[in-house]
C-alpha cells in the first residue's frame, strides 16, 4: 500500500509540464535548473564519496572473515652471556627467516559477523543521508529558480513605474503651463519619479543577487526564465502529508538504520569479551647467518584467547556502544518530531501564501480600476497630481504584494514535497541519469581482492568517477 502511494506522489509532482504553456520553449524553466543542480552539485559528489567509503566498511569486515597471509622476511640476532663451571661465555647468532604467514579466525561468538551487520546497516543510514542532501540542493534550485523569477517581476513592475511616473510628470508639466496646476504639482511628480527611479536602482542590485545565487546553485547562468511552474500536487490536510513523512523521510530512514547499527555494535562488543579460535600457521626457509645451517620449517596450531583482564577497557567499550545506542533511539525521536514540525511549518506556509495571493489578487483588481478613475479625473480638474501618485503608488505596492505572494505559494508548496522527503530527481521525474548507490556496493561488498575481475571493474569505475 505505501510503495502505491509513494508511486502515486511521485507521479503527481512529475515536471514534465513544470512551466507555463505558453512561454518559449527554450527559456530556463525549473526543470533545467533543477538539472543543472543535480549534475554540477560538488555537495552531492562529496556525499556519494562518502557513501562509497562506507560501502568500504562493508568490505573491511568480510575480510575480517577471511584467511590473513603475509610474506614475512625478518633477521633476528640473539646474544648470549654465559657461566657455566666459572667458565664464562659470550657468543651469539644471527639467524634470518623468509616465508610465509597465515592466520584464520575459526570463532569468535560472531562478533566479526556483527560488526559486518552493522557496517550493512550504516551504508543504508548513509544512503538516506545522501537523498537528504540531494533533497537540499534540489530546493535551493527551486529557491534561487523562484527567486530569480521575483526580482525578474520586480525589475519589471519598476520599470513599469517609472515610465507610468514619467508620464504623469509631462502631463503636469503640460497642466502647469496652461496654469491647471502650481508647481508644487510638478514638483510632487518630480520626486515619484526620482524615487520610482531609486527603487529600480535597487531592484536590479537585488536581480543580479539572484542571478548569482542560481548560478552558484544551479551551476551555470541563468538565460531568459521560462515564469512560474505549476505547482506539484499536495495531499489534501495536513495529516495526509504528515502521514507520508514520517514513512518516506530520508532523514527518519537513516536514524532509524544508525539505531539498528548502534544495537548490532552493543551486540559485538559484548561478544568480544567471550573466547576466540584463531588457526595460524608459517611456511618458510631459516638461515643461520653464522655457519652453513639453514632449515625449511612450517608449523601449524590453533590458538585459544580468552580476555581475563585488560585494566577495564573491554567492560568501557560495551559500555559506550549502549550510550551511544542510547544516544541513536534519542537523536531518532527528535528527528521525527522535527520532520512532523517541518512538514506542519511547510503546509500552513502554504496555505498562508495562498490566502495571501487571492487577497493581492482582489487587492490589485480593486487598486487598478482606482487608479484608472481617479486619473481619469485628475484630466477632468477633480481630482489633484497627489490624488494620482497616491492612488500609482497604492497600485504598485499591491502589484508587489502579488508577486511575492506568488513566488511564496509556489515556494511553499514545493517546501511540502521536501518536508515529505519527496524532493529527489527519481520523484520528480527530472530528465537525470539517476545516480545508483548500489552499483558501487555490489561490487565492494564481497571484498574482492586486488587482482580479480571484479577489482579491475571498481578501478574502472573509479576512473568513471574521478573524470566527472
């Protein structure tokens, strides 16, 4: 049931049709800037780097598992000081070996086998952390997308003013003259135009601050923007969208498998205060340096460890493993009662933003067919140049609202997708080659060594990586 609303949410925010119609197909829209974030992003590169090196933990305890066989050389010197019969002694030898080492571990509880669990458990935490992250540079592209649309409004709505200003200054110009209107008069539209024209000043300093965020966050310049995408289908309460959440957020998963790694560690480090059996044997040649001897030996033999005493390290670290899986089960209640907070903030900005644009819509209409009668009447002689630039400016700062409502809504809603842990390039749809996090780990999670087949596909893969 869950993995049928899951597909049933992915593809309801799909952004195949994520821009206006009727807007040129080849202007920016979200989609483009939500690509070039997922390809350029050195976070998320960062992110899969680390993922890969826990994929690596994966390896190192397999092998933990596996037969360990050194080549050994080593030159060894003993000295001997001697009385035997008041007679003394003093001689020595120097002997060297050359061969090979082996030691396989035959039991230990199964606490290697633990650790190897729990290092499984930690790649699929660090998993969840890495859509985390991919979730965070996908909504700093909608932010800087969406904000970059704003200040485009903004500039626009500025310029709007200022040409609408300039010619309110002629017309009193040309009123003064015939003596409709004193100078005051033309001296008021003086100013609204002076300002009109500070506050553009000011919206173009804010548009080049957006263009350089989408550029840091998008990973090129932006070019002539596509308008406003359609919002992303939301659950209809806020309980629907909670509900989501709390089963699909990366960073519940991911507190969730780091409890169960905590809980396989606790496990381990009680097993290693039990007996191991380990088998070791050499192979080898000796040479005694100090005459013609030299012998080929090998030996074999099972040892037998039990810790008895280690000044109380070992009952310390069974200590810390339940402190820190202490520690997990906490970090995760918190982080599912912020995930819940996250998502409630999310849906009330939203709905808030909605409200909000249909009062500025309202608020606009009404401003508008003001400002159309009232300088209708200015013309007639009933109404002053104050009148006017009172009702322009009532005009302007209601537009202003509308935008930003606009942005806002459209902000908010896609605030609710990433609060659900919705926000990743495989749900939205975004034309990506998808990154496979379990490529890597197939290929590691055997430990295959260094001259197999399987090593020399993970050096490719590695070169595939460091070329991008």
């Amino acid at each position: 049931m869950l993995r049928a609303v899951l597909k049933g949410t992915a593809l309801s925010i799909t952004l195949l049709a994520a821009t206006v119609a009727s807007r040129p197909a080849a202007a920016d829209n979200l989609a483009d800037a939500l690509v070039g974030a997922y390809n350029t992003s050195g976070l998320l590169e960062q992110n899969r780097a680390l993922l890969r090196a826990a994929d690596e933990d994966v390896a190192i305890a397999v092998a933990q598992l596996r037969p360990i066989i050194n080549w050994t050389m080593q030159i060894q010197r003993e000295m001997v000081d001697q009385r035997n019969n008041n007679f003394g002694s003093n001689n020595g030898e120097t002997e060297g070996f050359i061969g090979l080492s082996f030691q396989q571990l035959l039991y230990d509880g199964g606490a290697t086998r633990l650790a190897k669990q729990s290092a499984q458990e930690t790649v699929l935490s660090a998993r969840q952390t890495l859509i985390n992250v991919e979730q965070s540079i996908l909504f700093r592209a909608v932010s800087a997308y969406m904000n970059l649309i704003l200040q485009e409004d903004n500039v626009e709505l500025r310029r709007n003013n200022v040409r609408v200003l300039g010619e309110e200054l002629r017309a009193s110009q040309d009123r003064f003259e015939v003596g409709e209107v004193t100078r005051t008069d033309v001296a008021l539209s003086e100013a609204s135009v002076a300002a009109a024209r500070a506050n553009l000043a000011d919206a173009l300093g804010s548009l080049t601050t957006a263009k350089a965020e989408y550029a840091n966050a998008v990973g090129n310049e932006p070019g002539k923007t596509a308008g406003q995408p359609s919002l992303p289908n939301l659950p209809a309460s806020i309980e629907a969208a909670t509900a989501v959440a709390v089963k699909t957020h990366p960073l519940i998963l991911a507190a969730q498998h780091q409890v169960r790694a905590a809980e396989l560690i606790v496990q381990q480090q009680r097993k290693e205060l039990g007996p191991n059996l380990t088998l070791d044997a050499d192979l080898g040649y000796t040479e005694n340096f100090g005459d013609s001897d030299f012998r080929n030996t090998s030996s074999a033999g099972v040892v037998f460890r039990q810790p008895v005493y280690a000044g109380g390290a070992l009952a310390a670290q069974v200590r810390r493993a339940i402190a820190t899986r202490d520690s997990s089960r906490s970090a995760l209640l918190s982080t599912q009662r912020d995930i819940i907070q996250g998502v409630k903030d999310a849906y009330v900005r939203f709905q808030t933003a909605g409200a909000s644009l249909t009062a500025s819509n309202e608020r606009v209409r009404a401003a508008q067919i003001a400002f159309d009668g009232i300088r209708e009447e200015a013309t007639l002689g009933a109404r002053t140049t104050l009148d006017v630039l009172t009702a322009e400016q009532d005009l302007l700062d209601a537009q202003t609202q509308q935008i930003f409502a606009r942005s806002e809504r459209s902000l908010a809603a896609y605030q609710v997708v990433q609060a659900q842990g919705l926000l990743t390039a495989e749900r939205l749809g975004i034309a990506v080659q998808i990154y496979d996090p379990t490529l890597y780990y197939n290929l590691v999670k055997n430990a295959p060594a260094q001259v197999s087949k399987q090593s020399k596909d993970l050096d490719r893969v590695l070169k595939a990586l460091s070329k991008q």
